[in-house]
C-alpha cells in the first residue's frame, strides 16, 4: 500500500505540473497580442470556448504543433505551395516564407477560433484570393500579407480585424468602400506599394475611427493624405514626394506621437504646423528645409540632417520660455546640413534637458563635406540622469554614422 500511495502523489504532482504549464503560458507575451483581449489558455476545468484538446494535438502533417502551444500551427520555411488543412482549434497559423500562390477557401471551411493569419513572404495575388475567404473569420484579430504580388486592397475583411499588414506588395488603387466595415483596426501598414495622390481621393481612412496607426512609407504621395481620423497617434510618410504640409493640416490630428516625414521633397514649414501637444518624435530628415521652425514643447527627439539649413535659428523653434512647462527636447540631429559654427548656447535655456546634439559632418558649399570642431555635443549629465540614460542605451563612448542609421529605422515592428 505504501508503494501505491507514493504513485498516487507522484502521480499528482506531475498532473499539476503539467496543468500549471498551460495554465501559465500568455500568448501576449510571446507574439505581441492586443493588450485589452484576454488570451485563451489551455485550462480543462475552465468552460471557455476553446474546446478541450486530446493528445496529441491534431495537426496538418505539412506542419509542425508543438504540444506546449496546442492553439498555434507552425507552417512556416517548408517551401509549401498550397494551404494545408487546418485543424478547428487553431487559432494562430504561421505559413510565412513559403511559395504560396493561392488562398482558397477550403482549408478555412471549419476554422472557428482563428484569432491570427500570416502569410507573409509568399506569392500571393489578389484575383488569387477566394472571394469572402478571410470575411468569414469573425475572430480575426491580425492578417499578415506583406511581402506578397497583391495588386489590390484584399477585401472584404471581417470586422474583427484590428491589424492589417499590407506592406510590401503592388497596391495601387484604394477603392471607396475597402476599408468599410472594419471599426476595429487600430493598425494598418501600407508601406512599399505604388499608391499615389489619386489612391486617396475616396478618403478611404476617415471611417477608420479606431486608427492609431499608418503607414505609408514608400509610396508614391505628393500631398499629405486626407481626412485621417482625429484617432491616430503614429504616422509614418517616409520617401514619397511630398513637398507640402497644409497650415491646419494636423488641426484634427491632436493625438500624434510620432510623425515620420524623412526623404521628401519639403522646403518650408509654416509656423504652427507642429503645434502638437502629445508629439514626442518628429522625423524631418533628408529634405530641402531651409530654416528651422517651432516645435511643441512635448517634442523629445527632432531629426532634421540632410537638409539645407545654414543657421539654427533657436527662437523660431522656442519663442518663449515657460519655466512651468519646460521644453522637453533631448536629443538634436543635424548633421548633412549647411552649418559653420555649432548652436547658439541659448539652446539650453530654451532646452534644458537636452543631452545631445548630433553635429556629424556638414556639406556647406564646397564639394565635400566639412566637420564641425564638435562633431557631437553630450550635456554633462547628473548621476540620476546618467543612470537613466545607460537603461535606456542612450550613451556610448562612440557615435557613428551607422548608430544613427538604426535610429532611423522605421516604426519597428510596427507599433
């Protein structure tokens, strides 16, 4: 009897191990999942929707399904050409980095709970695509589809849809209607398409009234987009040709946190453009400014390099000081510029929490470029300061070119 009892526990405590592993696992901490939705964990005393899995858990053969995440399918990197079957209980399928060319609607036929889709890096076209294919998944929360051969907007789309990944295709055309019915998307990514000013002309982002995200990078756009929701916080417009912001255009826009505007063709920018409450980082770099302008006191980080400014004019970006509401600009980017002699020292009572002021190499009016004799300017900085600057990786004994090119990345990955 004794040796049964010692089973008996043995028994037991492997049954609650193996319980609290899937008990305690989160998808949001692994792939990044909407902050407000609870995930699903695998938990047989709960009466959640999930059903209760057997094991070993169904999985297409074609795929891997590791038993220690019984709701995800990875497909990824087999060099697959059609869709597998897809189990019902799946709620995350990975078939990213494949020769897929098609999406039909067969293998999707009794998928319930699928939440996210990525079909990333595959051969996609649209007239490929199943009509009503993904409109039919009422639980899709996210749909990877960049890096594909769509040459038009993939709807419909469910009104689940909250992330939208679109990067990376032939997109030329926006229609009216694509984006009706989806309230909830929060992100969409339409970066490296060919889409242009008369893309937009049906104002296709105004019903999108949860919006916090767009990109549009890489495109060909000479006028900032229309009517986007008041909603938006990150806007990324890197290398179009737009040469222009409108004097109100940022009026409806009061929520901006981060505007991405580098490698276009701006040459002025009217004075209260950027009067922004909540802007953080303004990224200007690389085009044919002339002269600085103002900027909110909320404003972190500034990169204007690569353009043609010969003075920093400190007063046109700080008319006043507030001592109650003190500036909060801490890092400068200036290099590629026309400048001979460093900033003016008022910059730090307009700034006084600036730390650096990145100078880099200038291109005045020779044929090469010249070096100020500081190169990069570093604000002694106080010990608690000091600590909170190396958790956040912002000092470093050597500044290069390269440092600089990281920072300059795009919003990653995707915010």
């Amino acid at each position: 009897m004794g040796i049964l009892s010692h089973l008996s526990i043995i028994h037991l405590l492997w049954a609650a191990m193996v319980f609290c592993q899937y008990e305690d696992y989160d998808f949001e901490d692994e792939y990044g999942d909407e902050p407000n939705q609870h995930p699903y964990y695998f938990n047989p005393n709960t009466q959640a929707e999930v059903p209760h899995f057997p094991f070993p858990v169904e999985c297409a053969r074609e795929c891997f399904c590791p038993s220690a995440f019984p709701l995800s399918m990875y497909c990824d990197h087999r060099k697959l050409k059609t869709i597998p079957n897809i189990p019902s209980h799946v709620q995350q399928l990975y078939l990213q980095h494949n020769d897929i060319e098609a999406v039909p609607a067969g293998p999707f036929t009794n998928v319930t709970f699928l939440r996210e889709i990525n079909l990333s890096h595959n051969k996609i076209k649209f007239h490929m695509i199943d009509h009503g294919v993904f409109a039919k998944l009422s639980n899709l929360v996210q749909l990877h589809l960049q890096h594909n051969q769509l040459e038009e907007f993939p709807s419909p789309l469910p009104s689940s849809l909250e992330r939208l990944l679109l990067g990376f295709n032939r997109i030329s055309q926006l229609p009216g209607n694509a984006l009706e019915g989806l309230p909830n998307v929060t992100m969409l990514d339409l970066c490296n398409n060919f889409l242009d000013d008369s893309a937009l002309k049906g104002k296709p982002f105004s019903n999108l009234k949860n919006l916090m995200q767009l990109n549009l990078c890489n495109n060909k756009l000479q006028t900032m987009p229309p009517d986007l929701p008041s909603s938006l916080m990150y806007l990324s417009l890197e290398n179009n040709s737009i040469s222009y912001i409108p004097e109100n255009y940022f009026n409806r826009l009061p929520k901006i946190i981060a505007l991405r505007m580098s490698q276009n063709n701006l040459q002025n920018i009217p004075r209260n453009t950027f009067n922004l409450p909540n802007l953080v980082e303004l990224n200007l770099g690389h085009n044919k400014l002339k002269q600085v302008f103002y900027i909110p006191r909320s404003l972190q980080h500034l990169y204007i390099e690569g353009n043609d400014i010969e003075n920093i004019n400190i007063t046109l970006m700080c008319p006043s000081i507030d001592l109650m509401n003190i500036n909060q600009l801490t890092y400068l980017r200036v290099d590629q510029n026309k400048l001979t002699v460093p900033i003016s020292t008022y910059a730090f009572f307009c700034f006084p929490h600036i730390r650096t002021i990145y100078y880099g190499e200038q291109n005045g009016n020779l044929s090469k470029a010249t070096q100020l004799r500081t190169a990069v300017f570093r604000r002694f900085l106080t010990p608690e300061e000091y600590d909170e600057a190396e958790e956040n990786h912002e000092t470093h004994d050597h500044e290069t070119e390269e440092d600089h090119e990281t920072e300059d990345s795009y919003f990653h990955p995707y915010f």
